[in-house]
C-alpha cells in the first residue's frame, strides 16, 4: 500500500498542508473546506481501493457515463475517468458509444463481473469512495481548533427557555466552553434532558465528515442520515466545484441514546450482509454532543457500559476492533453528557466520576421558579393564569405533599389541551380545567412523596 501523506497541523489560519504540497482544506467564503484530490495518486487511500470500488459501482449499475459514477463515487470526474480507462485496458469494461461530448457509456464485460463478484464477496460497500482514518483525525483536529469559543451569552441564550439558577448556567457552561464531559443528576422532571438538548444550541460552527473511512480493504461508514443534519445552504458555485464530496458539511453532531443502549453498540458493527462496518454511536457524535439519557435503565449494567468509557474520556482518542482483531485508532473528540434520576454514589464508580469533566445536580425548582415555568408556559400557550389560580394550585401540592416538578406544567396545560379537545370547550385555565387535568395526570391523592431519588 502506498504511504498516505502527513499532515502538519498548527492553530493558524492557514488550513494544514500536506508534504507534497496540497492542502486537504481549501478557503470557502468564511470558513474552510476539504479539497478534492488533483489525480488517483493523491487520493489519500491506496489507489486500489478507489478501482475496485469502482469496477463493483460498474456491476450495480450495468450501464453507466463518467457522470454517473462520478457522482455516485464523489469522485472528480477526472480520476474517475483514469480508473475507467485502467478498466478498460485490463477488459473489465467497455464504451458502448458517446454521451455527449467528453463522457462515453461504459458496460461491465462478463470478465469484470466475475472480478467484481469477488471483490463484492470481500465487501459489499458500493457508495461515496472513503478517506484515511488518519486524514480524518487530521482535519477533525484542526476544525476543533477553529471553532469559536462558547460565551457566557451563547449559553445562557441557548438554555433560556428553561428556568435555571446561576449556578446551573453557569456549570453547564463551563462544560460546554471546555469540551469536557458533564454528568447531570437529580430527581426526574427538572429539566436534565432539556439541558443536554439546549446546550447543543451553543455550539457554533459547521463540521465536515466523511461518508466513509478505509482502513486497509475495511469500509467503515461514519456519514449517518439518521443521526447528522446536513447543510444544505450552497456553497460558492466556483469554489463548490474544487471541494472533495468525499466529505459532508453537517451541523455539530447531537445524538441521544437512552435504555436501549448496549455496550456492543459501542463497537464497529459489521453487518454479514453487507460487509463493511457501521461506526458506533460516539463515533459518529465527534465534534458535537452525545448525550446518554436514563442512565441506569440501560439492559447493559452501567458500570460496564461506562468502563468503556474510561480510557477514551482520559486519552481523546478510542480503539474499536474489526473482525480480523486489527485494532482501529480513532478521535473521541465529544462532549459526553450522561443524564440520571439515581443515586450517582449507588449507580457507578468514582473512578468514572472522577473521569468525567464537571459533575452538576438539577434539584426541583423552589415555589418562586416554578411560578415562573408555569406563568412562561401558559404565555407561550397562549393563556391567561391568574395569581389567584396559581396559588390555588400551588397549595394544592402542599396538601397532597407532592414536590414542584419543572415538568409539571407542561404535562398539566397539556391535559387542559386535551380536555378542550375532547368536550370542545375552550382552551383555557379555570379551577375547573386544572382539577380534571390534575387528577387526570396525578390520579387519586398519593399516600407518598414523590420525586426522591432512587
């Protein structure tokens, strides 16, 4: 395999520059982007690996130009022209006549499906033609150190619609600002969910990944529409055309597992019917947020399923495994943000605590706060609530010994939607609507106080 070339990185403005002289990020408009490789040679993956990749695009497509491979393999239609005509000379494809001017229609041979069958036997991934692990460790680094710095503002406007003390603000910030993991706990309903959702709002920035790595002859696949946002804002049509589509320009990753997580969801995930590899979850969280919610009703038990945590949260940096045992170094460059309503001191070990970067409890909001969450809501619903109601219902939980759950009025003014829904009444709030709302959320008066940790 030819040696792929080394990346110098620093944290000036020029984008970092390859040894033979290319740059693997280009200037577009105010930021940068990955630049599409000159020639086969420069490809930063053994030239292989793009050539077979493309004689099995051949056996799927039958009949196909330089455009459409081109656009399917992401590939410049100058290297895929190169790789045709190798094609071509070795009698695993042949032109079937023009297609305007420049492009011709190829045709696999009965010779090049037989050799594309057997490399589809090895591996059946068919797509967007893969960069090195490497390079992309390279050019995740660098785009890291470009982002801008999370304020103050950028947080406390990004939790806003949340009632939070300073303090509360003011830890989630600084997790935030410093890329460290956060462990939130407390009892359930105080918002700890919303906060790991929010503070993905405060990240700045967008980040370019690839569809797809190679390691060896292995296709590892990184790009996940279920999991990343694209961008679709256009880039500048002249500079458009010199950027590598091997790469997807996304927003910051924030993605949520919760109790259907298990420690093999972790791992490279190989599917035997397509053979080639899913990245895991955290993976494909780089440069963004990965929140694990619920800890604890997880089927893995949780100081197994954060153990495996433990060496990448100290080091940045994780090691997965192939089929074949080849270890995989690969960037865990994330904000891990781990959410529960149990006991921290009964659920896992300190020596995962003491690993993770800021550690913040979220309590029930005191009476003042909740008449704040409660009077916000029904403004943005919409509604009138009196002082008087509010009262009312506010006594209510001292007679029925229930603790103030942030949560509480939203799931109580949506039983009123409900309740005007169904009898096609009015939408609003009355003694009366409340009181259907509350038993209908809180059913009969409760012997036991609610909300304690378990």
């Amino acid at each position: 395999m030819s040696s792929l070339p080394q990346v110098k990185i620093d944290q000036a403005d020029t984008p970092p520059v390859l040894q033979d002289g290319g740059l693997p990020l280009m200037k577009v408009g105010d930021g940068y982007a990955p630049e599409g490789p000159k020639d086969l040679n420069h490809a930063g993956v053994d030239p292989q690996i793009l050539i077979d990749l493309t004689l099995k695009l051949a056996l799927m497509l039958t009949k196909f130009t330089i455009a459409d491979a081109s656009h399917r393999l992401c590939l410049p239609p100058s290297i895929v022209n190169e790789i045709l005509e190798q094609h071509r000379k070795d009698k695993f494809i042949e032109i079937l006549g023009e297609n305007g001017k420049y492009d011709y229609r190829y045709t696999i041979t009965g010779f090049g499906q037989e050799r594309a069958q057997r490399l589809m036997d090895m591996s059946g991934y068919v797509g967007p033609a893969p960069v090195a692990v490497e390079s992309y460790r390279q050019a995740l680094d660098w785009q890291l150190l470009k982002f801008p710095t999370i304020s103050p503002t950028r947080v406390t406007d990004a939790v806003k619609d949340l009632v939070l003390s300073d303090q509360t603000v003011r830890g989630a910030g600084l997790a935030a600002a410093s890329a460290r993991s956060l462990f939130i706990w407390g009892p359930p309903g105080t918002g700890k969910t919303t906060i790991g959702h929010l503070l993905h709002n405060a990240l700045d920035g967008d980040l370019w990944i690839p569809h797809c790595l190679a390691l060896d002859t292995n296709m590892i696949r990184v790009f996940d529409p279920q999991c990343h946002q694209v961008r679709t804002d256009p880039l500048p049509s002249a500079e458009a055309r010199k950027v590598d589509r091997r790469w997807v320009r996304i927003r910051r990753p924030f993605i949520v597992a919760g109790g259907e997580l298990t420690v093999d969801q972790l791992e490279l995930s190989y599917s035997p019917a397509r053979r080639y590899y899913e990245a895991p979850l955290h993976m494909k969280a780089n440069g963004g947020i990965f929140l694990l919610d619920d800890l604890g009703y997880q089927r893995s038990d949780p100081r197994t399923l954060l153990s495996r945590w433990i060496f990448p949260l100290e080091r940045g940096v994780d090691f997965l495994t192939l089929q074949s045992g080849q270890k995989m170094q690969v960037p865990f460059k994330l904000m891990l943000i781990i959410s529960t309503n149990m006991d921290p001191d009964k659920l896992i070990d300190q020596a995962f605590l003491r690993r993770m970067g800021y550690r913040l409890f979220v309590g029930n909001p005191a009476e003042p706060e909740y008449r704040e969450i409660f009077r916000r809501l029904a403004t943005k619903n919409g509604l009138e609530l009196g002082e008087e109601l509010l009262d009312w219902l506010v006594a209510r939980y001292g007679r029925e010994d229930r603790p103030l759950r942030a949560c509480d009025p939203r799931d109580l003014i949506e039983r009123v939607r409900d309740l005007a829904r169904y009898e096609r009444c009015s939408f609003e709030l009355t003694r009366d609507t409340l009181d259907t709302a509350w038993r209908g959320f809180f059913g009969e008066r409760s012997t036991h106080r609610e909300g304690d940790l378990q």
